[in-house]
C-alpha cells in the first residue's frame, strides 16, 4: 500500500497532448541509474517496445529498479530502427526476429497473441524465460498463470540462471484487476460465485485507441462526424459492448477470459463465474463493479480489514464524502484500489458481498504485473 | 416496437451546441397542432418546466399528439416571466405557487423531490391529479408507482373527469429502464434475484450536469483543470459511484431505488435485488447490466422472443458483427433495448440470463413514461 491516492481533481489534466501519457517519474540521481544497470543483473529484452504497455514496461522498469545488464528494444519492422532514450542512453528500436533472443535471460512480450505465438516458443528454446502479456499461452496446461500477490506458487523453480527457458503468461486486465480484490476475500471464505460487470478503459485496446477516443471527443465537441477507425462505432460520450469476438454461448473472449483464468489463477475448477465486459470512454483504467457469494459468512468490517492489509490493494471506501475509487484516481499508479464494499442485500446471513475495484488497466493490469513477474525470476 | 435503431455512428453528431438536445420532431402540419390543442382535452400543467425533464415533457406531448384544453408552464420564481413557444403559440413561464393548480386536471411535475412535497398535496386538494417525477411519494402506501408496460392495473380508478385528485409516481429512471426489460422474463419464469450495475448518464442529475459534463470534456482536452460544480470530481474521462447519498446499510440511495421500487412494482415483497449505480461520462441514455435468477428453467432464445414481443422493448442482439445496445443508439428514442441475452453460465439448469439494456433516461426514464401515465387518465 504504497501509494497515496490524491484526489482526482487536483490532478488538473487527465492526460497530456499525448494521451499515451507517462507517469510522473520519481526524481533520480545518476546513482539510481546506475543501480538498474547492473552487469550481474538479467540481459532483457522488451518486446512490442513502441506499444502502450511496451513503453510502460519501461517506465516500470525504471520506477522498481529493476537491475539489467542490458536491454534490447524490439518491435516490429514498421517501428525498427527508430531512435529512443532510456535511463540517458540512446537505443535503436530492432526488428523483432528469431535470432532476437541469442543471450537473453528475460523477454517481455506485449505484441498481440499472433506475434507470442510465432515468437514466443522459439525464445523459450533459447533459454528465455519470456513473460507474455498476450492471452496466447495463458489457457496452456503447464504455463503458469500468475498474479504475484495471488498465485506465487504457480511459478516456482523457474528462475533465471537455470539455464533453461520457460513460459509464463501475465492474465487479462480485467482478471488482474478482479482478482487483486477478490482473492483476499476468497481466502478468507470461499467465493463460490461471482458475477462482474466491467467498465473498461481505452488502453485495453492500444494507444491507437486511446489516440481515437480522444479525436473523435474533439470531433464530436466540434459537431463532426466521429472517426471510426479502431472501433466501429462512436465511442466518445458512448459505450458499448466489450470489442471482442462473442463466442457461440453469447459470451465475449474478454469475458471468457474472465471466467476461465479466475478457475486457473485460484486451481478452482468449480467457482461460477459470469462476467458482462463493456468499453467506457475513460482513458487508461478499469473499473469492475463485483458481487460475491461465499461458502462461509463473511460481514463488510472483516472484509474491509482484510482487503486493508492486501498486498496491492488500496481502500478507498468513505460513505459520509461519497469517495470511492475512480479510474482517474488510479491511473498511473501501481495499487488496485476497493471501495463500496458492502453486505449484498440479495443474500442472507453474510454469505454476500458487493465491491467497486479500479485498477490501472496498463499498469497493474499489464506492465506492472509483467514485471514483478520477471521480479520473481531473480 | 415502433422505433427503428440505426447504427449510432450514422448520426454524425451526438447533442448539438446546447447538450440538451431536442429529439427530431416530427414534421407536424398546422393541422396535427390543432389536434393536440383540444377544447374537451384536459388542462395540463408542466412544473419544472425550464428544467431538462420539463423541456422533454413538452416535445414528448407534441410526438404524441397528447390532447389538451389549455397548458400551464410553471418554474420557479427565478425562470418566471420567461417566454417559450410550443406547437406555435406563446407562453409565459409562471411561478409555481399553491393557486397554480386552479381548474389544472393533469400536472406533470419534475422540479425535484422537495418542490413535490410542498406543492403535491395541495394540487391533489384542488382536484388535480399529479403525475410526479421526484422521488418524494414513490414509496408512499397507496401511492401507485407505474410502468404502464408493466402495472398499468396499479393505478386504477384512476381518471379526469371523475373530480378528484390523485398522486401517481414515476418510478426511478433506473428502475424503469431495468424493468421494461425484466418484467416480461419475471411473468414467465420469475426472478427470485436480480444483481444490477448501472452505466449512468449525465442527464441523470439534469441539464446543468450534462453542460457540466461538456465543460469539463473541452477544458481537459485543452489541459486545463476542470470545473466542478454539479459534481465534487473531474467527470470527464472518468466514472465515479453515484452521487446520491450512501446510506448506513453502505447502499447509495438510488440503489436503494432499484431495490425498494422494484418489489413495489413487481407486488413481491420477496424479490431479491441488489445494484451498483455508477455515473459514466455519457450524456443522456443509462445502460444496465442486468444478472437474473429465476424459479423455472428460462432459455436464452425463449427469453429472445419474449422480448421481442414485449411493448416499448426492441431486441439489438447481434453477435456475428457484435451489435448490442448502446447510450447512443438510443438516446431520444422511446423503446428500451436490450441485448447480450445469454444464458448465465455460473448458474445452473438455465436458472439464469445475463442481459443488457439500454434506454434513454430523459425520455423512458422520465417523460415518457409520464405522459404515458397521463394518457391513462384520459
């Protein structure tokens, strides 16, 4: 519980002329610099560098420290060979391929499936150890799932140094941010169902997106017709049903996801899980309003306390100033923030709860989660 | 089911300058406009009338062709003295006071719950009979609280002409939105438990919210600090739990809403209901995601069709090009509509459905269902 929520307010601007904005970074000696370059530390390398999350894993990489003794930056050959400072040295963006790995201890891929698929295997056999933030592997029998506050243990005895690649898939988003709040409580007394409904931002769909919601806003201010490029409809002052493909059953791959990585992440292959995945026009954080149905009674005061003392989590939960968490208020910060967290009134005898949680859908729901994945990997 | 859906992204534009944007009129012929103005037609009252329920009053009067003998347009001391035109003829805004109702058979009141409570009797003592918007006497034994879709038999005995007055209440906004679309599943397989997220709009917490909303959205894409009137937090970009007052029980009051008209409506003291109310930068349709549990079995296409026939509900349930319902796709329409009917997968022996539904709150949740109620009296 590191950070300190402000209000949303006082930010002033929500994103700067660039909505692919970066956090603030904390101020840093030379000192500090020189501890992430660190020659016992892992050769990385960032896959997908000029995405959202690409660059964000850079600015994760920066603000936790994390020791490297170098990093390679890859993307596509759309993107390769353009020029990018990085802890005050200079890099060339390198077209992703499969001699990209040769010496690379750790590879953090956020490319889309398609590229983890064709990429991802091969650097495994390199030796890489490749956390992938795409949803290519995460359903794989023997490819740990992992939240690290969560499931730790899904990944153990894969460590770099071993001489040996491995897979190990970062979960959806949503399933982060959902889970951050709810495994607390589910350790506590056994979720047997769960039913959410999201509010999800922009970045889910790329900084192409965020760059649309963005224009078409302008453009629907301005009295003209909104751009629709990324998605097919008007987002700007709209929302609309989660973009992915609806599957045969009528539910969506996003909220699919939701149902199946909950069952792996918590080795529970019997919590029901129902998820309703919808797009809002907010910039970069998710919101998940969740409701929950215990085995074992549960009262809101145990609950609050628990999800005080998770690791990751935050509560913002003040009745009398109607404060609870917002996107705005999390975006560009690390904790998945609860709040709203009340007995369900459609349950009896304390076995329900209803919670509101917002998680940075770049940060914790993609970059962060990355690496302190790769954190482990030490 | 009269209304047809276009894509929303063929409007073009979403509200004009003002964002309290009018729906298109129907072209009207000085004829129609003498069939509205009706000599044996009842003497209408507008209270709240400069408001944006007020305004959508009149243009929903007009669509109908709602007959009347003479029209009343009434506002608070501040908006008196302030001249408007409808169906080409010129009024004054007088100021609400205890004598306005005078000879008035129908009032139409949405000037917000307190002015309900001070000037609703005493209209009723007059033998007026009062349709009210405010939340002030829903609750109220012997007060009926009306869909007409759904319990037009609440308010029975109720009519012009018999010289009495009377109270009706329009139910919540969310309330009316959720139960167009629930009630017809209730009649055939009955809801026990019903777990709703609401997706709000600006309209919501009226006209100045939805400039406010505007605002704020030129202001931060100019980077400047946004102005927070009507809401204590930057709505822009941003989504935050509903601003009614949160109860002891943790429940916002207009949760409590959904949960306490719901069982009104429904004369089933035994419903089970819980709701999570969160405002969304759109302007003026709410959306709801809606989770149902049911006492018999109910399949998703049986509910399908059961939709489809339902009054003032139009079904948008297109998977193959993921075309659901959406705040735009319905804003200034009178139909509710609903989509992503599926069967709940976390609940067995198609004892469950998820569905989503959208309609416009200023018109369904407010001023048509109103004036549908003032039709009934007729």
């Amino acid at each position: 519980m590191a950070a300190t929520f402000t209000q949303p307010h006082a930010h002033g601007r929500l994103f700067s002329t660039s909505p692919v904005a970066k956090p603030t970074r904390k101020l840093r000696s030379p000192f500090t610099v020189r501890m992430s370059l660190q020659e016992n530390g892992p050769s990385v390398a960032v896959v997908g560098v000029t995405g959202a999350v690409g660059q964000e894993f850079l600015s994760v990489l920066t603000d936790r420290d994390f020791p490297y003794r170098s990093i390679k930056m890859l993307a596509s050959k759309r993107s390769a060979g353009k020029q990018m400072t990085f802890e005050g040295r200079n890099y060339t963006v390198e077209e992703l391929t499969a001699d990209s790995f040769d010496g690379v201890d750790i590879a953090l891929f956020s490319a889309g499936g398609s590229i983890s698929k064709q990429f991802g295997p091969a650097a495994v056999e390199k030796g890489t150890i490749v956390v992938d933030n795409s949803s290519a592997f995460r359903m794989v029998d023997g490819v740990p799932l992992v939240i690290p506050e969560v499931n730790p243990q899904a990944m153990q005895g894969i460590k770099v140094g071993m001489g040996k690649g491995a897979l190990i898939a970062n979960p959806n988003c949503s399933t982060i941010i959902c889970l951050m709040a709810a495994t607390p409580l589910h350790q506590r007394a056994k979720v047997l169902r769960m039913v959410v409904s999201t509010y999800q931002a922009a970045s889910g769909a790329g900084a192409a997106a965020m760059e649309e919601l963005e224009l078409q806003t302008r453009e629907v201010l301005e009295g003209k017709p909104p751009t629709c490029n990324i998605f097919s409809q008007q987002y700007a002052f709209n929302l609309f049903s989660h973009n992915a493909p609806v599957q045969p059953n009528g539910y969506n791959e996003e909220e699919m996801k939701l149902v199946k990585e909950t069952r792996k992440i918590w080795s529970d292959l019997d919590v029901k899980v129902t998820a309703t995945c919808i797009r809002v026009p907010v910039m970069r954080a998710h919101a998940e309003s969740v409701n929950l149905q215990f085995e074992k009674p549960l009262d809101e005061d145990t609950a609050r306390e628990i999800l005080k003392n998770a690791p990751g989590v935050v509560v913002i939960d003040d009745r009398a100033s109607n404060h609870f968490p917002t996107p705005l208020e999390v975006s560009n910060k690390d904790d998945v923030a609860v709040g709203r967290i009340r007995q369900d009134l459609s349950q009896e005898g304390n076995h329900g709860l209803d919670i509101f949680v917002c998680g940075d859908q770049i940060r914790k729901g993609a970059a962060l989660n990355a690496i302190q994945i790769a954190e482990m990997l030490l």
